[in-house]
C-alpha cells in the first residue's frame, strides 16, 4: 500500500510541479500554503485538520456547503450509470432533464439549452451565437460582428471574453490577439466618473450609452453586461432600475442584450438569477459557477427560440453553430446540477435567504465607521469592502502595498479564507452559511481590517508564511451550530 505523502512532501511537490491560477509564483514557492483535503458545510480542513470558514464559497461557486448528502448522492448513482457520453449525435436523459428544467426557472422567454463547461465559454459561446445570428437574418444589412460592454468588465480568461473584457491588469498583455469592441462608463457610484452623486444623477451615465448604441447599433451584434453586480471590477453594483433601461435601449436599437450570469446567477443576489429583479428577460444568458452546486464543472448558454430559429436550415446552408465540446452534457455534471435545483426547492434556499441577508447587512454596516473602509456594496451574498488610504479624498492604496493580501492573511490566521481583488476585501459565503457563521466571519474580517491598519506595512503579514496559523477550530470538534 502506497504511503500517504505528509503535509510537508505535498507542499514540496506543489512548488516543483504546480503553476496556479492568477498567482506570482516567484512568492508562491516562498510560502506555506493550505493543502484543503476535506469539506463539510461552510468549513474546509486542511491537511492537518484545521478548519476555515469558507468565506468565497470556494470561488463563488458552492451554495449548499461542503459535502451536502444530495449532491453526494446524486453522483454516486450517475456513477452506477455513466460518467460520460457525448452530445454529438448522441443526447443523455440527465442533460435533457436539466435543459428541461433551467428553462422553467429562466427568465421567461429564454427557451434552449447549449451545454460547455465553464464561465468563459458560456460567455464565448454567447458571443459567437450572437455574430452568426445576425449574419443568418439578415445578411444584405452587413455585418453586426462587434460588442459593447462596460469598463472594469471581466467575462472570462477566454479570447473571445477577454475582447470584451476591460481590467487592464488581466488583459494588456494579450491585447495583440483580441478583436476591437466598443466600452462605456459603468454604474461606478462611489467613484463616479462623471463626477456625480446617485440619485440626483439620474442615472446620467446611461445617456453615452444610449449615444453609442444611436451611433454604432448597425454594427453593434450585441452588449454583454453583469447584470446587477460587476463582480471581479470589486463588486461594482448597478442602481436600481439600470438594468432595465439598458433592456430597453437595446431592444430599440435592435441589439442583443447578453447577461453574463456566471457569478451573479442561482440565488447569488438573492434571487434565482439576478435579471428576475427587474424582470428583464436577456437574449443570450451565460451561467456556470453555482450551477452545480460546486460540484462540478459545468456550463451554459440560455437563448430564446428566435434566436435558435435563426440557426434552422437545410443541411447544405450550413448555418449549423459549429461549436462543441467534448465533455459537452456532461451526466455527472447534469446530474449534480438537477440535484443542485432540488435543494433550491426541498430547502426553501431562496426563502432561508432573505433575513440572511438582511442579517448580512446590519452586521456590515458598523464596519464604514473604520477609517480605511471607504464603501461597502452589497447584493445579496455578494458582498465588497473597499479599503483605501484616505477616506476623504477615497485615494487608494498603491498595489504594491497589497493590503487585501495582508488583510487575507490575518484573517486566514483568525481562521476565515478570504480572495480579495485588489484592495476590495470580497465576501461571499456559501448561501447555506447560518446566522452565526456570517457573524463569524464579519466578526473575522473587522478584526483583521483593523490589526492590519494599525500596523505599518511590514514583512509580518507580506505572506502567509509569516507566523503562526491559528484556525478557527481543530479537526476534532464539531462545525454545526
């Protein structure tokens, strides 16, 4: 029987072989990071049997926590089955129950189905539906084959995403290969770049929208948007009624309007799908993330009937949409995903949630009395701190200061794991999280905030190496309330 490697061989072997995700390797080599082996509800458990809060869901993705027994079980009996059987030329009953169902719970008029396995591509795929969609209906009008979208978007790591995509830290680099789009001003209240104060603004950040739509929608295919949350920007939110008139301006103007729902979809803002707040139905709909319940990945691309009549034809007209993936329909992945709409169902997911986040709210609002918390924004469970040097004139902190880092690393010391972007410490706990872990980690986070602004910046809290972890709990006791 092969031994078990030790915490410390792992770490050994993740230096000399791993390349992660959005990470300065240089550093990563030089700390000690947690090797997570386990889950259990709103906990992860180290190597070492430690356990932390989980508070982003383990990037935005678990709802139901760590090991919940229907998800469980419902990969379990896939398995008996298949684990995989590809949808070309071929179809599965999980994947078309699945299909079935996200189209009852879609925004209403939202009618197929086109499986892939991540954010990113739901998104590619969106905006590849959208220029062949155009070049089928009406092709004597000329090509509609560029997008418009919002500064500080981000849709994904893809190509195509990234073309759309606007966080300049992420993108630069790769900007040889994008194709051109067109960019607007987004909702960015607290720094308004129009220099105004909602609501006596009115909103007036949607007027350069409007003009670029009268000016560009010839050759405008589509507007790619977040609705309600610009989440990796820093958890930008829209005001109330945004949404809606960016629906209707682009129905006026014959553009399709393309919700990324990735990060905001199932239950994230509050509601099912965050467009339901404004009762707006997009063209094109990407989701992922909590789609299975974190389980596995999986991805997909809502669209209407319309739309998908605009791809019908003679074999010979090839107007097929030629995309496809190999793991496309995934069982397992489908599998998990009903299970995942179950609990939603059987545990009143959406109901339970409502006084939490209220909950949510109170508690976070002592914390913009700190001197570095310049604003708190929040939609639902999607929740973003953002810290600053001066509160006055909101400057913030040079990024090599990397203070989210630091406030991360004391909090991970308290025993709650935290990714911030930036200087904005992000918030998002697994919708399932009781009363009293939310007010854990809230607790957690304002104590960390403030032991790290009371200390200059010092080698101390640069990475995760430096001093002792203190966990929130060891292994042996219990993580219910």
């Amino acid at each position: 029987m092969t031994r078990k490697p030790s915490t410390r061989q792992l770490i050994d072997w993740d230096h000399r072989y791993l390349w992660h995700p959005f990470t300065q390797m240089q550093e990563w080599e030089q700390e000690e990071p947690l090797i997570i082996e386990r889950g259990k509800g709103s906990y992860l458990i180290d190597t070492e049997g430690n356990k932390y809060l989980d508070g982003t869901s383990s990037i935005w993705v678990n709802l139901h926590g760590h090991r919940h027994p229907v998800l469980d079980r419902a990969i379990k009996k896939q398995l008996d089955n298949i684990a995989h059987s590809t949808l070309l030329g071929l179809s599965n009953p999980p994947a078309i129950e699945l299909a079935r169902e996200l189209i009852r719970i879609a925004p209403k008029g939202l009618a197929r189905v086109f499986y892939s396995d991540n954010g990113s591509t739901a998104v590619e795929i969106a905006l590849k539906m959208a220029v062949q969609y155009w070049q089928q209906r009406r092709p004597e009008a000329g090509p509609k084959n560029t997008f418009l979208h919002l500064k500080l978007a981000y849709h994904g790591d893809t190509i195509g995403a990234v073309s759309v995509g606007n966080i300049d830290l992420f993108h630069s680099r790769f900007k040889p290969l994008l194709f051109s789009t067109l960019e607007a001003e987004p909702p960015y209240c607290y720094r308004c770049p129009l220099n105004l104060t909602y609501p006596t603004c009115r909103m007036a950040c949607i007027d350069p929208i409007e003009e670029i739509l009268k000016r560009h929608h010839r050759e405008l295919a589509g507007f790619i948007i977040e609705p309600l949350m610009q989440a990796a920007a820093g958890m930008i939110p829209q005001p109330g009624g945004y949404l809606s008139r960016i629906r209707e301006l682009c129905t006026k103007y014959d553009v399709l309007l393309i919700a990324d729902e990735v990060a905001t979809g199932f239950g994230r803002t509050g509601s099912m799908f965050a467009c339901e707040h404004e009762e707006v139905t997009p063209d094109l709909m990407a989701i992922s993330k909590g789609l299975t319940g974190g389980y596995m990945p999986l991805a997909v691309t809502l669209t209407t009937d319309e739309i998908y009549r605009g791809f019908l034809g003679a074999y010979v007209e090839f107007k097929t949409f030629f995309h496809g993936h190999s793991f496309t329909g995934n069982p397992l992945g489908c599998s998990v995903a009903l299970a995942n709409l179950e609990i939603f169902k059987s545990e009143k997911t959406l109901v339970r949630l409502q006084p939490k986040i209220k909950m949510m709210a109170r508690l976070l609002e002592p914390l913009r009395q700190l001197p570095h918390v310049g604003d708190i924004r929040q939609s639902g469970f999607m929740v973003g701190i953002e810290l600053v040097e001066d509160k006055q004139t909101k400057n913030p902190y040079p990024l090599e200061e990397r203070v989210g880092h630091k406030v991360a690393m004391e909090a991970r010391r308290r025993g709650l794991l935290l990714r911030p972007i930036g200087s904005v410490m992000i918030l998002l706990p697994p919708l399932s999280a009781s009363p009293s872990e939310l007010r854990r980690m809230i607790e957690i986070l304002r104590a960390s905030i403030e032991t790290v602004m009371q200390l200059s910046v010092s080698n101390q809290y640069s990475s995760p190496s430096t001093g002792p972890v203190a966990p929130l709990m060891s292994e042996n006791k219990d993580v219910r309330d």
